[in-house]
C-alpha cells in the first residue's frame, strides 16, 4: 500500500499535496472509504466523534470532507458478518482509506479479526490515509504510553506494516502529556526507530520509503543501542 501517516489529518497544503501524490489523481476524481472503527476502543471517546469524522465535522482533523468523488464507511467490526467477497470487493474498487484515530491496538485487533490486515499485501495502489491511532496502527508497537485497550496478547504490538513507530500530536496545548520530553522518554522505551510528530507534520510511506512532510515539527529518534 501507498501510506500517509499524519497525526491529525489533512491540516495544510503540504500534507494536501503528498496525499494527491499518492493517489496519482485529484481528490474530486477519487473513490474513498472511511473507517471510524478506532473510535470505539478508546476510554474518552464518545459516540459522536465517529459521526464528527463520518460527516466532516470535525474541524480538528479534516480527512472526510475533501471533496472526494464518493465517500462510504467501512465499519470493521461488521465485517466478520457480511461475505467476504462483498467488502473485498468494495475495497479493492476503492482508492483511499481514511482510517479515524481512537485505539491503535482496538483497530490492529479488528483489522485481523475482519481480514483487512491480510488483504492489505494484495493492495498495492490503494491509499492508506491514518489519522493518529490510524497511523499508529501500521507500525511494530505503539509503546506503553498509548496502551489503552488491552489486546488479547497483553502487549503493545501494532500490525508492522511500517519499521518505525510513531508519537503524534507532539506538543500540542491540549495534550499536556504529549511535550518533546515525554516523546523522548517514550521513545527511549523503544526497539525501532521512532518518529514524534506534531499536528502539522505527515510520514509518507512509498515502497518500504518514508519521507517526512511538514509544516509544522517533528523528531526522529534512533532505538538506544543505535544511539551509542
């Protein structure tokens, strides 16, 4: 799959633009499907922040309402409900996935249970657009710090899409628990490289490639045996 890892959405030109890159056509002639299945693992979410994504209200993180040629939902934990050769069908004929934040071990967990995780090889030109948890979810672990659903493993192990892990929404004023120390601190905890990520700042991912886009600021940290 073609990745864009951003912490909070399509929030400028910059990240606008890697986003129309990777689907090789503008946004207006694009077919997407949004899944808001994160949402509901997560402690502080309530029922109306899937709706605020669903329907492109939520002015903090614009992802559904970019004008796209259709927009559908893709509710993952449906899926293991319906025939498989419906939505994999629905899916491959797409051409994005916005993919909502909330509880990146909730989503990875339903991502297996439904069978996205093992359609997403077979994906190559398909978009994976992730919003925080959304982005998070494609990496090898999250880290203790964002562990709020307990997987059945008991452990913090994402999908591994990815080789490096991502802290999003560094410094943000609403979040007085994502400041650079905490994210150096998280990140020392980690075995891969680790990005910290404000609200302004994405991670493209192209052939195994990943390219930081931003207009705002971000760190990479190297795991710690790297770093001596």
């Amino acid at each position: 799959m073609r990745l864009l890892l951003t912490s909070a959405g399509i929030k400028n030109p910059s990240i606008r633009d890697a986003l129309v890159d990777l689907l090789g056509k503008p946004i207006a002639d694009s077919d997407a499907l949004c899944i808001p299945t994160a949402s509901y693992g997560h402690p502080r979410v309530t029922p109306l922040r899937p709706w605020l994504f669903i329907s492109g209200r939520e002015p903090r993180s614009p992802m559904c309402e970019l004008g796209w040629k259709s927009l559908g939902v893709l509710e993952l934990t449906a899926l293991p409900s319906i025939d498989k050769e419906r939505w994999v069908q629905w899916v491959r004929e797409t051409d994005v996935l916005l993919v909502n934040g909330g509880d990146a071990l909730y989503l990875a967990h339903w991502m297996r249970q439904s069978g996205l995780a093992d359609l997403l090889p077979s994906l190559p030109e398909t978009a994976w657009v992730g919003l925080s948890a959304g982005s998070m979810v494609m990496t090898p672990r999250i880290g203790q710090d964002f562990v709020g659903w307990k997987s059945p493993s008991g452990g913090d192990e994402a999908l591994g899409v990815v080789d490096f892990s991502i802290f999003p929404h560094l410094d943000n004023p609403d979040l007085p628990e994502n400041t650079t120390a905490d994210a150096e601190r998280w990140a020392a905890g980690m075995s891969v490289p680790a990005y910290a990520i404000d609200d302004e700042t994405a991670i493209k991912v192209v052939d195994d490639t990943a390219e930081v886009v931003s207009e705002g600021h971000w760190k990479l940290f190297a795991p710690e045996h790297q770093q001596a």
